[in-house]
C-alpha cells in the first residue's frame, strides 16, 4: 500500500542502496572521504597513508597516491575541488602514537594533489606548536579553508598561494585539556561557515562578510552530538554530518536551532561522508583500535568498509 502511493518504505530503500566497499589491507583506518561528480570516491588512510581512489561502478578500490608520496604522512581529512582540479588532504606526523609513515613530513601539512594525475602541487605547513590539520573546506573565492584540531583556529590558503593564513581564532572553540576541538567544516548556502568540535560534539556558525570573519554562534541541535565529525553541504540550510558515535545524521539549520535527523547508525567510528548521486558513502574509521589503549590490542573487523546511504530528497 506504502510503495502503491509511491512513499519509499525503509525496506525498499535498504534494497536501492549499493553494496558496501570493501578497502583492502589490515591497516587502512580510512579517516575521511570526498567525491567528484562523475561518482568517483577518494578515500585518505590515517593508518597506513596514501589515497584510495574508486571509480563509479567499480567496486575495487585503487591505491592512487601511495604512502609517503609528495612528503605525505598519515591522512585526515580529503576533499575534491573540481574548479581548481585538486585533490586537497590533511598531512599529519602521529608518529608520536606509534603511527609510522616512511617517507611522510614531519608536522601538520595541507597539501595538494592534481586530481588528473596525482602528482603533488601545493605543501602548505600549519604554523604553530600544537597543530592537527582536519578537515577543509573550498570558500566562494577558491580558498581553502582547514580547521586545526589542537587549537582554536581555522587556516586559510589563498587560491594560488602555498602558505597557510591564520584566518580566525576564538577563545569559545578551544578545545579542553586532552581533548580534540576543531574537526568538520563546511560553506552552509547562506555563505556563512559551519564548523564542529569532536569534544564536545558542539557545532558552530561563523558570519562571513567579504571573506573575513565575524560572530561566532554555537547553534543548538534537537539533540545531542556524539563525536561531531565530518560535515557536507547537502541543499538548503542542511548538512550532512557524521557522529563517531556511530550515526550519520540530516541536519537542518533554522535560525540558531539545529534539527538533526539520523540516517545510519551502529557504524563503527564513521569518520568521513561523500554524496554521489543520491547515495552518501560513509568511511567506518575503527579509529578506537588505534587511539583507545583498551581496544589497541584487538583486531579491527576487516575488511575496512565504506557504508552506501540513501539519502532522502533535498
């Protein structure tokens, strides 16, 4: 009766969506995920390095930027900017926590892939002592802008530029003593930026007025956040975001009020969201078997997988 008035019932959607993708290896711990128009999926390893790259319709991931290349270390966060043909990642040395890399730079690095050849072009070194580069995002200009985990500041590299710019900080984004601050980020379609903090899970709204910034406003979500990851647009005044709590949520923004509306949950430490088509592929991290001392000594389930959602309309 459901499908006869043409109303989608969980059933037929779970049978709309792909299969899951299997990565290949033991160490991937894949940490973010982007995607280009043509479905093309790419997918940073925090654990092992380099980038899988996966062409629609073909369910076999390829090892496009191996480890090391390009001074690249452990990867963060991904994203494709198809307008200057880059593929953009967080380089981070966590040597420090037993993660080696042969080949990576030490520090935190933006750096930046062509997205035809996968030949590197842009280093951009994070300045500062306590530095994580995590997540970015592409400003109206071609900027590009990257959240620092480790401290209450978000990067901006110019387009063309290969220094990074300390664009804001706020006192209200610092993140508490052993715990991490700045992660997602994302333009919302009102121009303003939209960020998150892993702890508490709090998510914020920065004015942008002629590409500089202005207010910070923490917004109030329906419910809380656990883990806020990842963040990407997904129509008006909406987001998709990932909780490493397990969920990937639809988020609405009315006014200082955040409607968060769950999609998935019972993954593993999802860390990273891409939109293909009308499917989100969401990267289950496992992270806690590499960070979380109870858990260093158990295997991860393997083979790591990314997890297709289909999304509803926007």
């Amino acid at each position: 009766m459901v499908a006869a008035l043409g109303v989608l019932s969980p059933v037929s959607l779970a049978l709309a969506a792909p299969a899951p993708i299997a990565l290949p290896g033991d160490r991937v711990f894949p940490e973010n995920i982007t995607s280009t128009h043509d479905g093309t999926l790419y997918v940073g390893s925090l654990a092992s390095g380099g980038v899988y790259r996966i062409r629609p319709n073909n369910a076999h991931p390829q090892l496009w930027i191996k480890p090391g290349t390009f001074g690249s270390n452990s990867v963060f966060g991904v994203l494709a900017d198809e307008r200057s043909n880059t593929l953009w990642l967080c380089s981070n040395d966590m040597s420090p926590l037993g993660v080696i890399i042969a080949g990576g730079d030490q520090g935190s690095v933006l750096k930046g892939f062509d997205l035809t050849t996968g030949n590197g072009k842009v280093s951009a070194v994070m300045p500062g002592e306590h530095t994580l580069c995590n997540d970015i995002a592409i400003g109206p200009d071609g900027s590009a802008f990257v959240t620092n985990t480790q401290a209450p500041q978000i990067f901006r590299l110019p387009a063309g530029a290969d220094q990074l710019e300390l664009w804001m900080t706020d006192a209200s984004l610092q993140p508490a003593p052993g715990k991490a601050g700045l992660d997602g980020i994302a333009f919302g379609s009102d121009g303003n930026l939209y960020v998150d903090t892993y702890t508490p899970g709090d998510l914020y709204r920065i004015d942008v007025k002629d590409g500089k910034p202005g207010k910070v406003k923490k917004l109030q979500p329906s419910r809380l956040l656990v883990l806020a990851d990842a963040i990407r647009l997904f129509g008006k005044d909406s987001f998709l975001i990932v909780e490493g709590g397990g969920r990937l949520d639809r988020i609405l923004v009315h006014g200082d009020n955040v409607t968060v509306k769950t999609l998935r949950d019972g993954m593993a430490t999802p860390t990273g969201v891409a939109i293909t088509g009308s499917t989100a592929w969401v990267s289950e991290g496992q992270l806690s078997h590499l960070f979380d001392p109870s858990k260093k000594q158990q295997k991860p389930n393997l083979p790591f997988r990314l997890y297709p959602v289909v999304l509803p309309a926007r």
